[in-house]
C-alpha cells in the first residue's frame, strides 16, 4: 500500500502514471491489459481513461417499486455494485472493522453510495446489506473463502442471500464467476459446490469456508454482524461431511428465523418489554382470592370488619 494521491484534485499526469504502472503490476493481464485499456477507442462515454479535470458518472443507487421482484431487485443491486468497478488499487478507500456495529456500517454504506469509488469484496458486501435492508423477506449472511494457489493464500467475501427458499449471492471480484449468483440454488451445500467449481476453474484450490448468521434488516440496530460462526476446513473433512455441516449451518438459520432469536428492531424490543396487564399479572381480585386460601386450623381475624377494604383502592392500568 502507498500513498496514491499526494498533490490534491483535479489529479496531475504524473500521479495517474504512477496509478497506471501500480495497475500493471496488479492487473491479471499486467501491463498489457493497462495498455489495452488505455488504448481503446471505443469505450462508453464517460468511462474513457481519466485525465486532469475529467468527470466520471456516478452510478445511481437503485430504486425500487413495491411491487419489483426480490429476483430482479438482487439484479438491480448487483449491477450497481459493478458499475462502482473493482478496486485494483493497492490503497483501502473505505476503512472497514468488522467489529462495528450495524448501524456504523450503514453510515459507511451511504458514505460508499455518495463518495462512488471503486470498491473491493468487503465493501461489496456492507453495500448490499445496505441496499437490501427493505427487502424483509431476503435473508442475507456473509461467506468468505480461502484459497490456494501458486504458493499464495487468497481470501475473497460474497453476501448469500436466500428468498424463497433458493440460495445466491451478491459481491464482486476480479472474476466474473466469484461474485453474483442469482437465487436458484435449492441448497447452500449447491452454492457453495458451485463456487469451488468456479475457484477450480481459475486453478484455486478451496481450503476453509467461513459462515455467518442472518444479518438484522433494523439499519439502527448495534449488534455486531456474525461473520463466521461455522468454520469448515476441507483439509479436515471429506466430501460428505463438508455438505452435511454446510446444510446444518443452513439449518440453524432457519431454526433461529423461525424462532424469532436473530437480531430485532429496538422497536420490536420494546413491544415485547410492555405486557398487558391481563396477562402479565394478575387482577387484584384473584390475588385476593389467592391470599384467602389459609392452611386448616389457622384462625381467622377476629373481625374482617375491622380489616379496611383496599379493593376500592386498587389502581388498575
């Protein structure tokens, strides 16, 4: 990592040469894909290589109709965060700690959307939780990947998504088969399989795979978000244990949904703390009515009269 920018904007020629030598050393294809790009004549307004003083569009962040399928707001999404582009520049735009709360993240979510700078996976995934906070009926928890190749590890993170019972993911990569999958996966062990398939074919051996709980939809929420509450080595598990406990993970998430233990709205939490008087204690009544049952052969009160009648002075709420 070094300093990218040191003389301010509009950028001067000097920094965008030291960027685009920095990107051929980076760029898959080295300093022959820098060129290429540099060099094409035909590329979309706008997205041409910037110069001192160009203006590059901001993407727009998407909106939705209510009646928009979840199918094709995860489409929607997925096209914004690839509009941002990939980050190949070894400097970190956004700082991200895991261990924020939910709502910092969101902040730095709509930072992400104002600002429209290219962003890496893990910003990829802060901005779809983000953009898929009103979709209530999607549940969303992250995936990471590690990896193996050429001596080097790798880790990569994707946000899956379930709705309708189907699996897929959001995210992006350097390759185009590491970030969307659309929900059609009738089983996270399928997702998952599918996404060694694709590290397979970019010769990358998958070595751990990293799973979290559902993410709460109460942008204000401050709970941490679970990043990895299963931990599965493949070096340590066959083939069938490896599906097994993905679809045991897949499991818990559905028993902790539909017990309703995963992250709620303060709202929510509220509600819950303020209990009806009928059910939440008993009517003075049949407290009373308790209280008058006395073992046998204790004496009664040698005169009730005597005994002032509080029941006229009971407060109800």
């Amino acid at each position: 990592p070094f300093f990218v920018n040191r003389g301010g904007l509009p950028v001067d020629e000097p920094t965008w040469e030291r960027m685009w030598r920095h990107v051929g050393r980076i760029h898959p294809e080295g300093e022959r894909g820098a060129q290429r790009i540099r060099g094409a004549a035909d590329l979309p307004k706008g997205r041409r290589t910037p110069s001192p003083g160009a203006t590059i569009p901001i993407p727009s962040v998407p909106a939705f109709q209510p009646s928009t399928p979840i199918p094709e707001r995860l489409e929607a999404v997925q096209r914004y965060i690839r509009e941002l582009q990939y980050n190949h520049t070894g400097t970190q735009f956004f700082e991200i700690k895991k261990s924020r709360p939910l709502t910092g993240l969101m902040d730095l979510a709509k930072e992400m959307t104002k600002e429209a700078l290219p962003i890496k996976c893990l910003e990829a995934v802060i901005l779809g939780i983000y953009l898929t906070n009103n979709m209530t009926t999607l549940d969303r928890f992250p995936i990471s990947f590690k990896t193996h190749f050429s001596g080097n590890y790798f880790r990569h993170i994707v946000l899956g998504v379930n709705f309708g019972g189907r699996y897929g993911a959001l995210g992006i990569s350097r390759r185009e088969e590491l970030m969307y999958k659309a929900p059609v996966f009738r089983t996270l062990s399928e997702l998952i399989f599918d996404f060694e398939e694709a590290y397979r074919r970019c010769w990358h051996t998958l070595k751990k795979v990293k799973l979290g709980h559902c993410v709460s939809h109460d942008p204000h929420s401050v709970e941490q978000i679970e990043w990895k509450h299963s931990i599965l080595d493949l070096d340590k598990l066959t083939r069938e244990d490896f599906r097994k406990e993905l679809e045991k993970h897949a499991r818990d998430m559905r028993l902790k949904i539909g017990k309703g233990t995963g992250p709620s709205s303060p709202t929510k939490d509220r509600k819950k703390d303020v209990s009806s008087p009928q059910r939440g204690q008993a009517s003075p009544h049949r407290r009373n009515s308790r209280g008058d049952r006395r073992p046998s052969g204790e004496k009664k009160p040698a005169d009730s009269k005597a005994m002032p009648d509080l029941n006229g002075y009971q407060i109800r709420v």
